[in-house]
C-alpha cells in the first residue's frame, strides 16, 4: 500500500532539503511538513498542487497513482 508520508519524505530528501526549506519553498509550516510526513496530517488540494509543482511531479506520482512522475503531466 501506498505511504504519501514515506514518498512526501524521500522526495524531499532527494533534493537536499529540510523540512523548514520545503516549507518555505511551498509557502507552508515547517510543522505541516512535518505532520504530513508523519502521517498525522495529510495535505490540502492546494499544497498537493504547490509540491507537485515544486517537486516537478504530475499529482497522480505525487499521491502514488503511478510510478510515472510525468503521468498525466501538462
């Protein structure tokens, strides 16, 4: 099954970032970047959006619909 926490997590390592980075980028909390990549939270369409955006990602890679990180990308 599918860890949005865990892909949320591995995406912003793989860019070198720390969570107050990737929150600053995004225009979020560091505590949000935090609570979704513990799973107590789970981000807003609008968050969706901005780190599908930043991480240059479609949404359906972004929430584990494919492992394709150019599916369905405009």
């Amino acid at each position: 099954m599918f860890d949005f926490s865990t892909h949320l997590k591995s995406l912003r390592q793989s860019k070198n970032l720390t969570q107050k980075q990737l929150a600053t980028e995004i225009n979020v909390s560091e505590r949000g970047i935090q609570n979704y990549e513990t799973g107590i939270r789970k981000p807003t369409y609008d968050i969706l959006i901005a780190l599908a955006d930043y991480f240059d990602v479609s949404l359906d890679y972004l929430v584990g619909r494919t492992n394709n990180p150019n599916s369905h990308k405009s």
